[in-house]
C-alpha cells in the first residue's frame, strides 16, 4: 500500500462522528442532546467530525463550530460542499471553481474557524471536468483554507484523475455490511493512491442497530422513509439479514451496530468509518466495537449477510448524482 495523505493520528481512534443526523435527515433533533453528546465525544476521545454545508441548510456546520469552541487544537473537522439547495427537495451540484472559493468561505464563517481539515467534493458536478473543480480545491489549500481534499461518490476513474491534480488525501462512500460497493473497483484505487476510505452509513441507516423493527418507528420526515430499504416488502426481508446478524452478536456478548463495525475495521487500517451519533447512547454502542476482535470464520459468516440485502440504497432521485463504480 502507499503512503496515506491523510495522517494516521486523525484516524486514531479508527472512528469517526458523523454529525448529519443532529440537524436533520433522521427524525427530530435536539441541539442541548447534540452539544452533550459532543462533549462526551471529545471525553473519550474521538477527534474526526463530519458534516457538510448542506446538513440542514448551514445547521449542522454552526453546531458543530459551536460544540468546538475553543477545542479547535484537539480535532480534526471535515465538510462538505457541492449541493446547492434543499438536500430532501430541489436540488443541484455545482462544482465550478467560483463556487468552490464562496462555499469554503461560507463553512469557514459557520464552523467558526481559519482552516478546514479535510474538505470534500460532496457529488461530482457533471458539467464541470474534475480537474477544474480539484484545482480550485488545491488553490484553498496553497492559502492556508484547507489542509487536505476529498471526494465523495466518485468512481475509482475520477479519483485517478482527481488525484492528478492534487493528492485526495479521503474518499467517503457507503460502505457496509450491506453495501459493499466500493469493494469492487474504488477501494482498490484508493489503496493504489494512497486515500483513506471514510465509509458513511456503516450501520446500513439504522438497520444494522437491530433498533428498527418497522417503518412506523420512523417519524414523518424521516429521510429513510423514502428509501427502497425501509419501503414495505423490503423491510421485512432486510429484517431477517439483521436476525442473522443480531445471533452473531448474541454469540459474542455484544451488539449487532458493535459486530457490523468491528466487522468493517476489520476490512483494512485504511477504512475509517463515521457511524452517525445524535445521542450519548450511540456513542457509547458504537465505542464499544473497538473492544471487538472477530476470527477469521466469523468475518467469513458475516460477509455473507450483504447477499440477501433488498433494495437499492437510495431512492432513483438520489441515486443519479452517484457515479457508477
């Protein structure tokens, strides 16, 4: 393997807080439980935040440059920028150079800061070549505004050509026990360039907690509800995947979100994934996978629950600004 651009103490501990459900997406949110579990996230000593100018309209950014206040020197703060309005509604990428410059200064007012840490192209713009849209990510870190690149949903051929032009020190893209996509073609390219894979949803959305039972759980609004995953018929076929998931966790005194984790750092050193934690109890569930060794027969036997996975992983809506990998 190369060496990796990202620097490995922002991967110690290999796990990351994905902070999109404190503002949105995923049922109602409260900022004073948000701040708290924040709080006992540093406590215990998780560096890597995640969010993106788009996680409730500037929201999630303003939270989280809140919650760091004066802690700026301990961790490490990744965002995102590309989609431009509503994420549930209307909604475009642009990714040309002019809007890559006023999108950063806009995430460096929220967050309440001078330097973004890693900053990611949230889709691909179409329009726009991706050596246009890197070369102006790379002119904000030649200022001083950024520290590394990322990008997000790309195929491992646009990641060769964006990293061309400038290292692309992570990629972020879905990756789960139920979806093992990027195991094709785009880890393998980010292995031979040296890019650390941030996997987002690693808990499958929820599925993988064993906590859901029913799309009647999940509140109005709710992003899920309008994902293939959780739609009626689907549901109750991925929930007998999470039965054999929730025996295996049984078996081994833990939790079946601390079994689909430990089962995903498993994969390599250089996947770091960013499981969402609205609440001090996901927390403290998904800590708990770092204590987890699983044998060589067990990561066997888990790696075939993604097989009777039903449904795709997005709605048709969502799905067409993800590039085929």
């Amino acid at each position: 393997m190369t060496t990796r651009h990202l620097p490995q103490e922002f991967c110690n501990p290999p796990l990351g807080f994905g902070c999109w459900g404190m503002s949105d997406a995923y049922g109602p949110a409260d900022d004073k439980q948000s701040l708290a579990t924040i709080e006992a996230a540093l406590a215990a000593g998780l560096r890597h935040f995640d969010t993106a100018d788009v996680y409730g309209e500037g929201h999630n950014e303003t939270l989280l440059g809140k919650a760091l206040a004066g802690r700026r020197q301990e961790v490490f703060i990744a965002t995102k920028f590309g989609f431009v309005g509503d994420e549930h509604g209307q909604v475009s990428i642009d990714g040309r150079p002019e809007r890559v410059k006023a999108a950063c200064e806009a995430s460096l007012r929220r967050l309440g800061t001078e330097v973004i840490d890693l900053y990611y192209l949230h889709r691909r713009d179409e329009k726009v070549p991706i050596e246009e849209t890197v070369g102006a990510m790379a002119d904000l870190v030649h200022q001083g505004k950024v520290r590394y690149l990322g990008l997000s949903e790309v195929s491992a051929a646009t990641l060769r050509r964006a990293a061309a032009v400038h290292p692309i020190a992570a990629l972020q893209s879905e990756y789960s026990l139920f979806t093992r996509t990027p195991e094709s073609s785009v880890l393998p390219a980010c292995r031979e360039l040296g890019t650390v894979l941030v996997a987002f949803s690693p808990l499958g959305r929820g599925l993988l907690t064993g906590k859901i039972r029913s799309r009647a759980e999940l509140a109005e609004g709710d992003y899920r509800r309008a994902m293939p995953r959780f739609a009626e018929g689907n549901l109750e076929k991925n929930l007998l995947v999470v039965e054999a998931l929730e025996n295996i966790a049984a078996a081994k005194k833990a939790t079946p979100a601390q079994i689909a984790l430990a089962w995903l750092l498993a994969q390599g050193m250089d996947i770091l994934p960013i499981p969402g934690m609205k609440r001090q109890t996901h927390l403290e569930d998904n800590l708990g996978a770092l204590r987890i060794a699983l044998s060589a027969a067990e990561l066997v036997q888990l790696a075939t629950i993604s097989e009777a996975v039903e449904g795709e992983r997005h709605n048709p809506h969502n799905l067409k600004f993800i590039e085929d990998v």
